[in-house]
C-alpha cells in the first residue's frame, strides 16, 4: 500500500465520508478549495491504479468505491510514523504533543481512560 500525497488524501477523505459515488458527488464532499474537475478525476483514476478505489461502470458512467477503510489506512501510516519518528514508541509520541502542548490534561484523562476501559 502507498502512501498517499495530500491531494490524494484529500479525495480519499471524501470518498471515505461518500461512500460509492462519482466525481462530481465527491467534490461536493471536498473541503474547499476544490480542485477542478479533471484534477480530482485523474487523481480517482490514479487511486484506482494505486488499489485505493474500486470502480463499476454504471451507464455512461464509472462509480467508484473505496477499496480500503479510513480506519485500515490510518492504522497503516501510523504505525509507520510511529516507528520511523518516534522510536516505535506511542509514549513518545503522546510525549511530544505534551511537551509541544498539542494535549491537554483532560485529553489525557480520557486516553487512559479508554486504555483502562479495554483491560
């Protein structure tokens, strides 16, 4: 599985959000500003090849769905910044938002709590 760039994540995210649909019904989704068009159609096209996307033709008109879930992807690349930035360590990596004040306390508290609630 390859990483996606930031425009590709961007269609993924709304796609994701969508569901099946075609291009026209994901750049509503988008969050502004949107690309044009034939933009966001290469980069579906490109999501296909890369095996992020399934497609059906339907009429005239290719449908797309995704192919691998939001949660799937996230658990992908996180784990991989986990290990090549932060010593495979999720300790370090809840360390460094604390230190960079990206956490509060209360947010936390609700972490371990969800920890503790799956023991």
């Amino acid at each position: 599985m390859e990483k996606l760039t930031i425009q590709e994540q961007d269609a993924m995210l709304a796609i994701w959000k969508t569901g099946e649909g075609n291009v026209k019904l994901f750049m509503e989704a988008m969050t502004p500003p949107v690309p044009p068009y034939t933009t966001v159609a290469s980069t579906i096209k490109n999501l296909e090849k890369k095996g992020y996307l399934i497609s059906r033709m339907v009429g005239n008109a290719y449908l797309y769905a995704p192919a691998i879930s939001e949660e799937a992807y996230k658990q992908k690349f996180m784990g991989g910044v986990v290990k090549d930035y932060f010593e495979n360590s999720y300790k370090e990596l809840v360390s460094f938002f604390a230190q960079k004040n990206k956490i509060s306390a209360d947010e936390l508290r609700e972490i371990i709590g969800l920890i503790e609630g799956k023991k």
